[in-house]
C-alpha cells in the first residue's frame, strides 16, 4: 500500500517536473505547462508546504494557455458532459457557442483578479452538447448565455455544500429508520444551517416521496456551482469546463476507462489532463481567499451602508441573500464524497488529499460563532430559486431546462464580491445593482418590492452596502 | 415492411479474436464467491433426469425488496433462502423452511417467480419431475399449494422450462411451461419428446389454468421466453430444444395471437432451421433498434442471433453473429481442456455498470461427457464500445471447477453492483458479490447505475411485458420486463441500468398496454420506483443495519 507520503511525495514531483520542464525550454518555444505526464493524484493531509507547491502548479494550469501540442481543441468531442463523439470532425480551433471557447481559464475568469468574474464579452453558452450543433450562434433556442462567475471563496462554498448535503442526507436515513422502526409515514423538514429545502416522506418500507423538495435536486445533493446550482463540486466542474471551453480532456473521464480510447477527442494528444493536474487546478480554487465586506474610508458611506446592511435584512434581501452560514471543518478532501464516476471521488481513489485551509492565512481573519464554525460571509443559501413570475420577467429569458432545472430557477447567487463583478444577473446584462434588484421576481417577489417601495435614501445605503463587499 | 436492419448491424459484426483477446481496459467486476459464509448450503443432485435443471428463482418474498432465493435440488429438496444483508454489506442469507411435503420438495428442476394472482405476494412456479407447483405467495415468505384451487393437475411431466406474460388487457398472466423427454414413450429417450403447455388463463373473475394446450409439436425443451421480436406488442414464444433427444426437431417460434391458440413459424414463413443443443435463452437489444437479439447456450458454440436483413415484420428470419461478437464461448478459456464447452443459464446485464451489456454463461459437463471439456468454467463476457464482448471470467474470479446449471445475476446486496448466483450440480451453489474494481490499494466503485422498479395497480402488478428506456446524452438503452428463459431459473425485482459516467437520466416506460409514460428524470445510483399512473418517482432506500 502507497503511504500517504510517497502520493504526497508524487505530487510534489510533478510540480518540480513542471518547473524542470519550464526551466529547459527556450523563452520562445510554444510549449506550455507539462501536461498528463502523471497520473497519481495527491493523497492524504498536504502540509503547508506541498499544499503551497500543488496551488502553485494549479495557478499555473488556471493561467496556462493552452495550445494544441498539448491537447487544446476537441475535433472529435463535443463540450457535452458525458463523453460524446461529433458526427463529423469538427476542425474550427474555437466556436463561439459550442467552444471551446477561450485558450485559458484565465482568459474570462479575470475581473479584477485571476479567478474573478467576467464581462458580458466572457459570457459561455451552455447546452446540453449532444445535438452536434456547430453552427454559431446565440439565438436562446440552442443554448443558455450565461455570465462568468468569480471562483473566490469557492472552497469555503463547496464545504458548506457538502456539510448541508451529509445533514439532509442523515435527516433521510434518521426519517427512513424511524418510519420503518414506528411502522408509520415520517414526514421530515429538510432544514440544514437554517435553511429550508422543504420536506420528504418517509415510508416503513423504505420508500421517499419526494414531491415537497425545494430547491435542491431529488438525491438531497447541494450543488453549488453554476448560476444555475447544477454542479456538485469543484473537480466536477472543472473536468467539465476544461473540455467544453478548452477541449483539454480529463483522463477520469475522457480516458480509456470510459470510453475505450486514449484520444477521444481525436486531436493526436492522449491523456490530457491527468487526476494530478485537475487536483493541481482544484487545490489552486479551493483556497481561493474570500471577498471581503470593506468598512468604507468615507464616513458618510460608511454610514449609508451600515444603515444599508441593515435593510438589506429587513426587507427580506438576507433570506436568500443570508450573510452567513456556519461551517464545521476547513478540511477539503479532493477528491469529494458527492462526485459520481466521470468525476473523481473519495469512493474511487485510496484515500483523498486533504487540504487543510485553516493552514492558509485569510481563513484565520474569519469570524467565529460560539461554536467555533467559522462564518462564512457568501451572502448565498446555496438553494435554488424560482426567479420570474407573471409580473416580472426580466430574469426568464432562457428557453431552455439545464440539468432537469426549470428555465426561471436558478441558485441564490453569492453576493460577496458583488461590488467587484459588475454587470450582473445570470447573463450579464445588468449594469447596475439597482437594476437587478428590480428585476428579481418569483420567489424574492416580496423582498423586491419592499425595495422598489422603499424611500429613496433607504435603496442607497442598500447600494451602499453591496458597495462595500469587494474582491481585493 | 423490410426491416432496415443492415445498418444497425454494423454495429455488432465486429471481428474478435477470442484467442488473442487484449485485456480490456474497462473495468472488471471482482466477484468474491461466499455463499458458505453467507449461509447458502445447497447442493443439486440426482440421477440423469437431474442433468439438466438445477435452477433458482430470484425474487423479494417478504416485502424487503431484498432479492430472497428459491433453489431447486433434484434429488435434494429445494431450499428457500431468505436474504438478510444489508446494503453494501456482506452477503447473509438464512435458511427458511418451506411448508411442502418431502415428495414435492424434491425432484425439483427449477423456479420461476410470477405474481399470478396480482396481490402483494409473490408466487412461484416449480418445475418438477412429475407435478410441477403452483405456489401462491404470503407474507413473510410462506407459499401454499394453490394447484387445485387454480384448476391446474401439475402434469407428470419432466418440466424443464417455464414463461410467463400478460396477453393485452388479461388480469392474468398466460403461462408456457416446456417439457423434456417423455420417459415413459416406446424407444424413450430417443425422439420422444413431451408436448410442452400453453396455459390461457380461463374465466375473468377467478383464475383458472384448467384448459392447456399442448404445443405441438414439442423438441425436448430447456427454455423458453414470451419475447415481442418483431415490436407488433404481441408476444410470441421463443423455444430453444436440445437436439441430443430429438428426432427430426428444431429451434421454434411460435405465433401467439389473442384468443387463439398458438402456430409455430414454419420454414415458409421465414423461420429458419436452425438445431442445437439448446439450454437457455437470453434477451437483449444490444444494437438499439428495437429488435431483440437473442443469446442460445448450447454444448459447443453460444448462438447470438439477430434479424436477418430478409426478415420483416411477419417473417422471423434470423442469423448468428456470435463470432463476429465473440460470444462463441466454445470451449474453456483458460487451463488445458480445449474441448468443447456445455453452456447452461445465460443471461445479459450490466455487471460494470458502464452502459453496455455484458453476457454470462454458467457452465459444465453434463455429467461425465468424455467428449466436452470436464473443467469448464463459467464465462463473463464485457460488452465493448463496437458491440464485441471479451472473456474476463477469469480475471472476475468465476472461473471456479464446478458443474454450473442455472443461475441469477443480480444484486444481493442493494449496493448497485450486481452479483451472481449459480446453482452447480454436486457441489455447493456458487454465490459471488461484486466488489467492484480490483486496484492496486483495494476495490473501487465501478461506474453509475440505476435500479428500476416497475409497479401497475391491480393487474400484472410488476409490469411483465413493459419496456423501460433509458436516456443519458446520446445513450439510449432498454430493458424488457420478461419472465422466462434462462436455465429454469428466473427473478423478479429490480431492472438494473449502468449508467457509466452519467449523473442523472430519464426514463421512460412503454407499460405493456403500449402506452407510454412521461420522462422520469432521476439521479444516478439510486433505486426507483414508478408506478404507472404517478407523475413522480420514488426513491427506495435500502436497509443500512
């Protein structure tokens, strides 16, 4: 068996194996970084110093532009999630609509740092990928336009993720046991770090109706990611995002295991990305620091948004918006216990890599409850929402479901940061706060209007306020 | 209509080499034999009327949902084994007396499980030496005698095959049973095959099977299976016969229209000779276009046969693409007997849930046949991406010496991988849990998958007959609920789908009126119930202590 030192000690080799490469190459060759040369994934707790040396090489990925020696562009696959093969080659390097669609991570994740949102100009185009549609185009018919989102905090999100997702699955089993132990139906409220996802019903023999979930998906998994709250973590969106946008393949999906050939993407490259480089990519966002709330140097500001905060709870805005959830542990196992086969996951591997984010310095400045979890301040409840109603449409302008999610329901977008990620909305096309405020609907129809009817001094400190939650 | 067939079969004329098999590089479900430590002791034995049979019924007999298993014994009394693992656990079974007498206990050949009477029991259908049994389920897996009380003598026939289906809009089910050589004929053995039955059920309000009709003419049948070949919603009856008894005989077809008896294909009507020593069938729509593929175990070549471009939807023309799949599974593979193999149950399922159908064969001389292979080992087949299977029973760890007859491939252990069962003469039943991928450190989960229960109030109550399909992406896949072929060993319960890397899929159901459901859109790794009827699915979830 493999010590936990000697996977430890793999990991650190590929990232002296990439600087070692880096190092050989001449400034102008057109190689980038050394890509599925490994295929050991890190294993056990990193100490400060491999996790540094693994973040390292994860930035270097996140940057990397990649070219088509080391794999870029997909010929012969779709962007589709499940590994699916084009009818007919496809030899345009990029496609506006069907990707890939950027050279680098980076190239739209960049507002105002590496790993931050992007422009309207960054926006990607999310379909399913099955239909082979190579035609370029943005009508709304074949596909859903979507902003770019800022990766900071990402950790601390995917954490809470998975503490809400073991507690619902426990209130389950805890629903399921007692039913089957009393011998009658067990209603049970799923409710974790004070947020509802609404109820199931237990049967005696074993049976869930599930019909009064809200909010989540019916395996009672967060998955907080994507506007539209339909990824489960950061590996899976990662393996996900680097074929679609980059055609760079990850063998723990795209490898022989799965599809029976090295190349599927038939671009001449095998194994692409290896497990070690998606950890490498996984370990750089997870620690990730978080957007700060800034106390204003301007008095006057920081009055307007300290009254701002203030309303912002009372008109409702927090009851989504909430300003923080607890977390229990800072540990982050990668791979995860969520992720299904296709994505890396703690069932699949000897033993995860954990990476203890208490070992990083920003996460020492959070704020703690009585109970020692630290507050995480995301301004999310990681659910999703219903978003228009008959009144207010603004926010429905897609015409197609993602991932058995309907076209109006999206996740409570994070508000940390908001400050620094402007336009908004899940497109993009609002330019102001004002102006996504009134456009929600649905769901935070009630909050909506508490703003719309608010005096005018009261909306902005609310602005005030969201001014003050910035990525630095 | 001619059926556009040719395209869709390029799919399956693949060339494989058997013997130069290159490893796959999917993954291989490691299956650890334990029944002794699960607590199934049972052996099937008895002189040369118990060559064949040796079957098991794999069914839930006390509202668990766990799979219970139903063993025939020949010679020894069948035993019913109730199954007590949790999920994901080991497996545990516990020995459960049957209320039968002695007499009827033994000289059981195999087990059929149908829920004839449409309650919340299961029933079964025991293939005897003389008179076969009706078991009418109840709870906590009792069964009482129900012959007299459905009008059905139990013959005295040596029943070796046995199906079942739900004729359009019947509350109850339409049996066949198959019979093998009439022992008591002049020049028996040779050529004196016993006429198999169709049993209609007769009146509306209470079942009776008291008027059979003798399928004639009959070739010493070993399995047999309701199968709607040509997607006209009519069932119609697959036969495979073993050509050591017969005389003049054949592999058969037969036409079942509603309210009339049944009439065999004939040579005329495209039906083409085709003589084996048939043991078992298998179903399977492995090419996706509708059209059923069979698998035949025999002594010697496995056949896989598929619709031949000069079939249409009246003419049942079929042909053997076994080799060009690789499924021939003639002779061991693996030791030095190169003679040629006996192949028994067979069955088609996803044992890797990687989306494609692997095929299993249980194996093993007749009894002391010097000219076929004594060391005979089982065969796991894993379906590949170009529709080729490729050899890995050794490598799974089934390639044990033992004498395999029937069997069951199905999940023990509600965790998501499927296990196998297989009932060996002499020597105790075989009882394998997948453990998933062998690595280096230890097991791996292998890839996603769906269990699928299928429930319709009232009448056919487990959906036999419906068709389930299956989408992920571009994948389509299917599943027929079918009672019937292998080597007189069915089950009931949960259809099982590898999913691969999928994380979530839609189904929908043709119930067997032909209607067909909505998309249920569920999560991988779960298992499901849809009721006919219900807008939503369910999830089940199965007993962790």
């Amino acid at each position: 068996m493999k010590t936990v030192f000697s996977l430890m000690a793999s990991a650190v080799t590929a990232t002296f194996m990439s600087a070692a490469l880096a190092e050989s190459m001449l400034p102008w060759e057109d190689d980038g970084v050394l890509l599925g040369g490994t295929t050991a994934a890190p294993a056990g707790e990193l100490s400060k110093e491999a996790l540094d040396q693994l973040i390292e090489e994860g930035e270097t990925l996140f940057v990397a532009k990649f070219n088509k020696r080391e794999g870029a562009g997909r010929p012969g696959a779709t962007q589709a999630i499940i590994p699916t093969k084009q009818r007919h080659l496809n030899d345009q390097q990029f496609a506006r609509l069907a990707g890939p669609d950027a050279q680098a991570c980076s190239s739209c994740h960049n507002d105002p740092v590496i790993g931050g949102a992007g422009d309207f100009v960054t926006n990607v185009f999310v379909s399913e990928g099955f239909a082979n549609a190579n035609f370029d185009t943005s009508d709304p018919q074949f596909s859903n336009e979507r902003g770019t989102n800022h990766l900071l905090g990402a950790g601390l999100i995917e954490l809470l993720a998975r503490e809400m997702s073991a507690e619902l699955v426990k209130i389950r089993n805890d629903a399921l046991h007692k039913a089957a132990t009393e011998g009658v139906a067990v209603k049970a409220p799923l409710v974790t770090k004070g947020v509802s996802f609404g109820s199931i019903t237990a049967l005696p023999d074993g049976l869930v109706d599930l019909r009064k979930i809200d909010g989540i998906d019916t395996d009672l998994v967060v998955r907080p990611f994507s506007q539209k709250g339909v990824m489960t973590s950061l590996r899976q969106f990662t393996v996900n995002a680097m074929n679609h946008h980059h055609g760079m393949q990850a063998t723990e999906r795209f490898g022989t295991r799965w599809t029976g050939e090295g190349d599927f993407d038939a671009d001449g490259v095998i194994n692409e990305l290896s497990a070690d480089n998606i950890s490498a990519l996984v370990a750089w966002q997870a620690t990730l620091r978080v957007p700060l709330e800034k106390v204003p140097e301007n008095a006057e500001w920081h009055a307007a948004a300290t009254l701002g905060k203030e309303a912002f709870k009372s008109q409702g805005c927090a009851d989504c918006h909430r300003t923080e959830l607890p977390l229990t542990s800072l540990k982050f196992n990668d791979p995860g216990p969520f992720d299904v086969a296709g994505t890396l996951n703690s069932q699949q591997v000897e033993a995860p890599a954990v990476y203890d984010l208490a070992l990083l310095e920003w996460t020492q400045q959070l704020p703690r409850n009585e109970n020692g979890h630290v507050l995480v301040p995301l301004f999310g409840d990681l659910k999703r929402h219903t978003m228009t109603d008959r009144v207010n449409t603004l926010l429905g302008n897609e015409l197609l479901s993602q991932r058995f999610v309907g076209r109006d329901v999206f996740m409570t977008s994070e508000l940390w940061g908001i400050a620094s990620t402007a336009p908004y909305g899940h497109r993009n096309d609002f330019t102001a706060l004002d102006e996504i405020i009134l456009a929600h609907g649905g769901d935070a129809r009630t909050s909506r209007d508490a703003y719309a009817a608010a005096t005018r001094e009261d909306q902005i400190a609310i602005i005030a306020f969201l001014k003050t939650l910035v990525i630095e | 209509m001619q059926l556009r067939l040719l395209l869709n079969l390029t799919s399956l004329l693949v060339f494989s080499n058997i013997a130069a098999a290159e490893p796959v590089p999917f993954d291989v479900p490691h299956m650890v034999e334990e029944a002794r430590q699960a607590g199934v002791n049972h052996a099937y034995t008895g002189p040369w009327e118990f060559f064949v049979g040796g079957g098991v019924a794999s069914f839930d007999c006390n509202g668990d949902r766990f799979p219970d298993l139903f063993l025939a014994g020949g010679k020894n009394p069948a035993q019913l084994f109730v199954n007590q693992s949790v999920a994901g656990g080991p497996l545990k079974f516990k020995q459960q007396a049957l209320s039968l007498s002695q007499k009827h206990l033994t000289q059981v050949l195999g087990a059929y499980p149908v829920n004839f009477n449409n309650d919340d029991h299961t029933d079964v259908v025991v293939l005897r030496l003389g008179e076969n049994l009706f078991l009418q389920g109840g709870p906590d897996c009792t069964f009482e005698l129900a012959n007299n009380g459905l009008g059905y003598d139990g013959g005295r026939d040596w029943s070796t095959a046995f199906a079942a289906t739900w004729e359009a809009d019947a509350t109850y089910p339409t049996l066949a049973i198959g019979n093998y050589v009439d022992r008591s004929a002049p020049g028996t053995p040779w050529g004196t095959c016993a006429a198999g039955e169709f049993l209609r059920p007769s009146g509306t309000d209470t079942l009776r099977f008291d008027e059979p009709f003798l399928l004639e003419p009959s070739h010493c049948t070993l399995s047999m299976l309701f199968t709607d070949w040509n997607k006209s919603g009519q069932p119609a009856l697959r036969v495979t016969n073993d050509r050591q008894y017969y005389r003049g005989g054949q592999e058969q077809l037969w036409r079942v229209d509603s309210n009339r008896p049944p009439r065999q294909f004939s040579s005329s009507q495209g039906w083409k000779r085709l003589r084996i020593w048939g043991m078992g069938i298998a179903e399977a729509d492995l090419n996706q276009d509708g059209f059923p593929e069979y698998a035949l175990s025999s002594m010697g070549d496995t056949m896989l046969q598929t619709l031949d471009p000069d079939a249409d939807e009246d003419r049942p023309t079929y042909r053997d693409v076994a080799y060009e799949n690789g499924v021939t599974a003639h002779r061991p593979y693996t030791g030095t007997d190169l003679k040629p193999s006996t192949g028994w149950h067979t069955q088609f399922a996803d044992l890797n849930n990687d989306t494609r159908l692997d095929l299993f064969i249980a194996k093993g001389n007749v009894e002391a046949m010097p000219d076929f292979a004594a060391y005979d080992p089982d065969n796991l087949l894993l379906g590949g991406l170009d529709g080729s299977f490729t050899e890995t029973g050794e490598e799974a760890g089934i390639a044990l010496d033992t004498r395999g007859r029937g069997g069951a491939v199905v999940d023990l252990n509600a965790d998501g991988m499927l296990d196998l069962v297989v009932v060996n003469r002499h020597t105790n039943t075989s009882v394998f849990r997948n453990q998933g991928a062998r690595t280096d450190w230890g097991h791996r989960a292998m890839g996603n998958w769906l269990a699928l229960e299928l429930k319709i109030p009232k009448t056919n109550v487990n959906a036999v007959g419906a068709r389930v399909s299956v989408k992920t992406g571009n994948v389509n896949q299917s599943r027929t609920v079918q009672i019937g072929g292998g080597h007189a060993s069915g089950q009931l319960g949960f259809i099982h789908i590898g999913l691969g890397v999928a994380e979530r899929a839609s189904i929908r159901v043709q119930w067997p009126n032909g209607d067909w459901s909505h998309d249920y859109r569920v999560f991988a790794n779960n298992f499901v119930q849809i009721t006919k009827g219900q807008d939503e699915a369910l999830y089940w979830y199965p007993r962790q202590h």
